[in-house]
C-alpha cells in the first residue's frame, strides 16, 4: 500500500506570540516539524507533502531539500490546507496520511498503527482519537447506529449530549486517496469563520455510504498540539523523559533525568554514567562506559570510549577512547584529541589535532596546532595562531615537552623529542632533540623601586 503524507504547516501561531512560524519552535533540539516528519518517516512513509503558508520561504529554508511544498495562501481552513496539497499527491497513491506539524509528540507506532487499520480495509477513513477526562475545547466524535464515525462536532457547535462525548479527534487521519479527493473537492465554507474545514470530509464520506472508523490512542498526551510557548515546554519536557528513558532501558545510567537534558538526536553507549545537569545536544555521540560529570555541555561532540569528563564545555569536537578532559575544559570546533589524552582545566584548544597519550593539563590555549603523541604541554602554554590578519599553524612533533609559560609564535615547529625551557617565547624551528630557550637576557636595574618607580615619585610628591 503506497502511502503519502500530508503535514499541515501554514498557520501564524498566533499564540506563540513569535515572528518565528510555530512550527519552527525547537522541542528536543529539533523543531516541531522535523520531529513529526521524523516520525512519519519512521513509520515508513516516505513521500511526504509539506503545506506551508505564513513564513513559507522560512520554513523550506529551514527543511532544506528533499522534501515537497505545497504553498497555501491566504490560509483557508484545513480543508482548503488538504486541497492546495492534493495536486502534488502521485496519481499512483493508495492512502494519504494527513497530520499536524504542531503535533510533537506523536509517535512513529501510532502512525504505523493508523496504516496497518486502514490497510485491514473496510473503512473510507480512520481517525487518531483520543478519550480524555475533560474533552472541554475538543471536537467531538460523533457515531452513527452502527459505530461508524458520522461526524466530528466542534465544542461551540455541539448539543449538550454532543459535550458529554469524551472521545475526541487528535487531527490525524488516513484516507482512501480516491474518496479524499472525491469529499475534498466538495467542501463548501458554509459557516461563521467562511473556512473550509477538513472534519467535514467525513461527513460527506459518511453521506456518501462510506465507513469512517477510529484508532484510540492509547496515551492522549502524544496527541497534544502546542499552541504557546507553555504547550512547548511541555512537549519538550514529555520529550526529554522519553529520551531518557530509552537510554536508561538500553544500558546507560542516568543519576537524575530530571535534571538532564538530552536532545533526541544524541547517541549513548551501554554502561556510560551522566551525572546530574549533564547537556547533550545536536549529533552527539557517547561511547560506552564514559564517564559525564558535573555540567558538561557537549554539542555537536563524539567521545570515545571510556572516556571520562568533568565540566566540559565541546562543540563540534572529537574526543577519543580513555580520554580524561576537565574540569573547565572548553572544546572549541576543530578540536580532535586522539585516544588517552589528558586535557585539564582552564585548557582551552581550537581547531587543533593533539595526538595520543599527549598532556594538556591546565591553563593552556592550542589553537591552530597539530601536535604529536605523548607530548606534555605545561602550564601557560599559548600558540599565539593570530597575526592581527591570518590564522597560522602550530607543529609540535612526538614526544616534546613544553615548559610552562611558553609563547609559540606561529607559523612554527617544534620537532620530534625537543624540549622547550619554561618562560620561552619560541619565533623560530627547534630542531629534533634539541633544546630552545628564547627569553630575554635579564637586567637588574639597582633601588629602581626606591628611587624611579611610580610608587617613589608619589611619595616623593
């Protein structure tokens, strides 16, 4: 059964109270709309229709290619959504799955649910119901004699016995792609907000003979369309509880998912700990058996495993397996450490390859470098990369030790098994082996303190 999907993704969100289209809103580190696309795909539906209208260029900007646009302008109702749709629909589709790009919490196995129903036969049409407690706000689903869905009642229109219906609609649906064309084209906006609604499909599906059934979900949260900024946090907090979940039941230990926060895309290997206030965004990817403490904010990063982390700050870093970074380690992009490396704190490194086992272990800046295995990098070491216009190389070879203090004017290299004196500012090559000292000759200027400094001139005034 080839099926296509159409999401709805026109309306302002006026709510939102944004000059950002709602369903560009970020929930788990995706938007909205990637996450429900995200979920349709999952459930097998590949070809997929996006109706934009308000911020359209922005939203397919934000998509990106690959994808199908429908554009809706002015912005009708539902039903006129599905109809500016319908003509980028392959002629050859059998169901046409329709859902809201406000709806982030749906799931990939209720959607393939709805297919697997509909492709049982039978039904014209199946909605995604939910029962809830209070269905205060929500259309009504409507049955006739013989359980077939009739009718969706919105709350202002619905009779009292109407209201006291507790089985909702969610907004997704899957209908026949011939009988959805057929009842599309015939909606009429017969009524106060002059719109076109698509919940009068199945009334003239039901008019038509055709049965209308239902999927009740089973957790009406996952139904749950985000209207505010409230709704959002909302989504986003159900999201992060699913994320951590699936971690803690696939092997990682999670102190406290409460305080975690773990975006959808983020990979974690089995036995990895995460202490609490630990930030994981973007394409992450832990290995296993790692070691997050204290805070660490890592975007964008992949880390080796058994590495081990302490108030880390990386973006768009490499870390490698066995690796000790922090406390108070800032990763900038470009940062690639090889396996075993020590990073300690108040090290900052940018766009720089530090080989294995080598040793930064504290209050250092490599940025720019390229520096070999087993080197021990002391304390105040800076390669100083910028001229005032370019960006210039650092080369440190294997097994070099660099004494505190020490200034690497790039563009330089320090060769294989060099020592570099604490205090140097090195402007030129060190041969292989050898050892730099570049300082300036000391000069001791007698009772300087007692007679010239700015302090004797004031006591003297």
């Amino acid at each position: 059964m080839k099926t296509t999907a159409i999401c709805l993704a026109a309306g302002k969100g006026t709510r939102m109270k944004s000059t950002l289209p709602k369903v560009l809103h970020k929930v788990g580190g995706r938007t909205m709309l990637e996450q429900v696309l995200g979920e349709v795909k999952a459930s097998g539906v590949e070809e997929q229709c996006i109706v934009v209208g308000h911020g359209a260029a922005e939203v397919q900007a934000a998509l990106g290619e690959g994808y199908t646009f429908a554009l809706q302008q002015p912005q009708l109702g539902t039903g006129h959504c599905v109809q500016c749709a319908i003509p980028n629909v392959p002629a050859d589709t059998d169901a046409v799955l329709i859902v809201c790009g406000d709806t982030p919490l749906l799931r990939a196995e209720t959607l393939t649910a709805l297919r697997e129903k509909f492709a049982a036969g039978g039904a014209a049409g199946i909605v995604l119901t939910a029962v809830m407690p209070d269905p205060t706000g929500y259309g009504r689903i409507i049955r006739d004699a013989a359980g077939s869905v009739c009718a969706i009642v919105e709350e202002k229109d619905a009779a009292p016995e109407q209201k006291a219906v507790r089985e909702i609609n969610t907004g997704a649906y899957i209908f026949a792609y011939a009988e959805l064309c057929d009842a599309i084209g015939r909606l009429d906006n017969n009524n106060a907000q002059h719109e076109y609604y698509l919940t009068d499909v199945i009334k003239l599906l039901a008019a038509a003979g055709c049965r209308v059934d239902t999927l009740v979900v089973d957790d009406p949260v996952e139904t749950m369309g985000v209207n505010d900024r409230v709704q959002l946090a909302e989504a986003a907090a159900e999201l992060r509880r699913r994320k951590n979940r699936e971690l803690m039941l696939s092997g990682v230990t999670i102190i406290d998912p409460a305080s975690c926060y773990i975006e959808q895309d983020v990979q974690v290997g089995q036995d990895t700990v995460i202490y609490p206030h630990c930030q994981l965004r973007g394409n992450t990817v832990i290995g296993a058996g790692c070691v997050l403490e204290g805070e660490c904010i890592l975007t964008d990063t992949v880390v080796g495993d058994g590495s081990h982390l302490i108030k880390v700050v990386a973006d768009r870093a490499e870390i490698g397996a066995h690796a000790n970074i922090g406390p108070f380690a800032y990763l900038r992009p470009g940062t690639r450490l090889a396996d075993e490396v020590k990073v300690g704190d108040f090290a900052e490194i940018k766009n720089a390859r530090i080989g294995k086992g080598s040793k930064i272990p504290h209050l250092s800046y490599i940025g720019d470098a390229e520096v070999g295995e087993h080197v021990n990098i002391g304390c105040g070491t800076i390669t100083c990369n910028y001229d005032g216009v370019n960006k210039h190389l650092t080369k440190i070879g294997n097994n070099v030790f660099i004494g505190s203090n020490t200034n690497l004017v790039a563009p330089v290299e320090v060769a294989d098994d060099a020592f570099v004196g604490a205090g140097s500012t090195i402007t030129t090559p060190v041969e292989a082996g050898a050892l730099a000292v570049e300082r300036g000759k000391r000069r001791d200027i007698p009772r300087w303190n007692l007679e010239q400094s700015p302090r004797a001139r004031q006591k003297k005034d």
